[in-house]
C-alpha cells in the first residue's frame, strides 16, 4: 500500500493552492471557511536531479521520476476535536496518512480574511495541535482504562502498554505532541495500533507573499524560530507566485524563478521534503526505454526492492549487479564503472542504498 502525506493547515492557509502546484490534481481554492468537506487526493512527482544527470549520460525513450500520494485535508477550526465544522472528516483523513505536510499562513491580504481576525503563524500551529491532541487524549484515555483494568487484574503483559498509555497521557496533557518525546519500541507498536495524530512526522509549510518567496519575513522567521526544538524542516514558499510558475513554460518560468530571487520551485523542495518525511529513498534503472527512480523504504534488501519493479524479479531474485550514483557520474558509463572496478555484484542480503543503480539477474 502507498503511502501517503496530508496536507493541512487553517482555512485561507493556501494549503490547497500548494496542493495544486504539486499534484497532477486541481482542487477548487475558495476564501471561504467550510466550503469543502472532503478531501482531494493527487500524486506528485518528487524532482530528483539526479535521474535527469543520468538521462544525459544515458539516453532513454522516457524519464520517469518517484511520486509520492498527496491528500488535501480539508480546513480546521477550532473546536474540530468535537465535530466543529467539518473537524470529524479532517482528523479521520489526517489518521488516515502517513506524514503531514503542515501549511501556516505568513502573509496578509485583506481579500482574504484570517478567520480569527489577524495573521499568527505560531497561533494557529497551535491551535491545530490542540485539536489533534484532543483527539489523541480520548482515544488514549478509553484505551487507558481497558489496560489498567486488566493489569490490575493480575494481567503483567498489559504492562508495556500501560507504561506507554500514561507516558502519552502526560505529554497530551501537557499540549506536548508524541511525536517529541523519545519513544520505545512498546510505544511505536501502541502508536501503531491506534493510529495517533500526534505522533506523525511533520515538516512545516511557511506560506509567504510574493516579495518574501526567497528569504521569507517576520512571520515565517518567527514561525521558524518556535519550531526550533522540533528538529524538523520549515520550507518558505509563496503560493501564489507557485500557482503563477506552474503554468508557465520552461523558458518563461526561470525567467520568473529569478526574479523571485529563487533557482527552483519550492514546491520541488515540499516533495522532496515530504519523501524524506516518509523515510523513502530513491534507486535507479537506466536504460532502453526509460530512466527511472524506484520509491523503497530505508533498509530494505535488493530482492524486496526488485519486487517493486516487478513481482517475478523478487521472486526469481538471484542477484544485482549495483553502481553508486556518484561512480556513474565520475565514469560516465556502465562499462567505464565495471573496468575500475566500480560495479559490484550484490546478493538478497544486500541493503539498497539511496541513489543506487541496479540491474537485477532473476529467473522464474
């Protein structure tokens, strides 16, 4: 199953303006609070530089990049965590992803009214983690009392889970997220179990005006500042100015690119952010009739990442036959790399790197 980041953020963050400048799918963009209650789903290409640096030295009929699955979550409001607005649809899709792309708003426009009468980027970070902490408390605290009855019944083995409910209970209470608090295995597979809000990884969207897109402003700045102790990305983009470079073509959009002061799209840096965020790594095939990045976990072994070219390469898996990125570029060529001894002949055991070049020997 893929795995997928939400999108979230306040209404008017311009988090589904970001949305559509990253997806192959256009949400509506309304100024309006509630005036969607469901999500929209897409797939982003992540931009890798370095599949295109392969293309030019090994030409193929197509260039196919990694993706990864985006879902739009709808607007919060306060008091989501008790239905308000349409609060029950957001956190059951934010349950339903596997990291969070987090949009706050950094930029003022009185077209666009802040729905609780002035910008406040660390405000409103606050206010959506309340509400996942709200939700993430209930459902601790009904698990809570089936554990402690059962441990206070002579049950030991709810004990790890015991210990692990109240550590969260603690932290929710609190206004901590799970997410920052040092985690045991016992907690990871009770984290598992129930799905809970807090604990997924998040980068942080600073959603700025035009003139701010290169070096930000005293809202993102700020922001940036009060998320410091999370050790997590904060990406400056400006929206609006994103939604414009979309829709441009190539020549054009650098032009535009730079007189933002800007060498790429931020958007680019979302996915490659999100794809981190999911601990994904890219590997490569080169060759024929497409180049392409292949999305597999961290740590997975060279038959498993076969698999996910094709289920019969995992199953007839006998060996691949592996170069580094950086042997390719230094070499330039697959026969340059093998003659310096650069093309090794991996085993199943094999951890795949990121950036990895391979070449599978199967039969089936």
């Amino acid at each position: 199953m893929a795995l997928k980041v939400g999108i979230i953020g306040l209404t008017n963050s311009g988090k589904t303006t970001i949305f559509n400048c990253i997806s192959d799918a256009k949400a509506e963009v309304s100024n309006f609070a509630f005036s969607t209650t469901k999500s929209n789903l897409g797939t982003a290409e992540v931009a890798d530089p370095r599949l295109l640096e392969l293309h030019k030295l090994i030409k193929a009929e197509q260039v196919i990049p990694a993706t990864i699955e985006l879902v739009d979550i709808p607007g919060l409001a306060k008091g989501a965590g008790q239905g308000e607005g349409i609060g029950n649809t957001f956190l059951n899709d934010v349950r339903n992803v596997d990291a969070l792309v987090h949009v706050v708003r950094c930029f003022d426009d009185p077209q666009l009214p802040h729905m609780d009468g002035k910008v406040d980027p660390v405000r409103d970070k606050e206010n959506i983690d309340f509400e996942l902490q709200v939700k993430d408390l209930e459902q601790i605290e009904r698990k809570l009392q089936k554990v402690e009855k059962a441990f206070k019944t002579g049950d030991k083995t709810q004990k790890p889970a015991f210990d692990s409910l109240v550590k969260f209970k603690e932290q929710l209470e609190n206004l901590g997220n799970i997410r920052t608090i040092d985690l045991s295995e016992d907690d990871q597979k009770l984290i598992r179990e129930l799905y809970l809000l807090t604990a997924k990884p998040v980068l942080y969207v600073c959603n700025v005006d035009d003139s701010s897109a290169a070096l930000g402003n005293a809202y993102s700045n700020t922001f940036a500042e009060s998320v410091k102790s999370e050790n997590t990305e904060v990406i400056v983009v400006a929206g609006k100015a994103e939604a414009d470079i979309a829709e441009l073509e190539e020549t054009d959009r650098n032009d535009f690119l730079s007189d933002l002061g800007l060498t790429e799209p931020g958007v680019q840096r979302i996915t490659r952010a999100a794809y981190s965020l999911l601990n994904l790594i890219s590997f490569f095939t080169v060759g024929g009739k497409e180049n392409r990045a292949w999305s597999i976990p961290r740590g997975v072994a060279a038959p498993v990442a076969a698999g996910t070219i094709h289920s019969d390469l995992e199953r007839g898996f006998i060996r691949a036959e592996v170069i580094a990125y950086t042997d390719m570029i230094q070499y330039k060529t697959e026969a340059a790399c093998k003659e310096a001894g650069k093309m090794r002949v991996e085993g199943k055991t094999y951890i795949v790197q990121d950036g990895d070049i391979l070449h599978v020997r199967f039969n089936v």
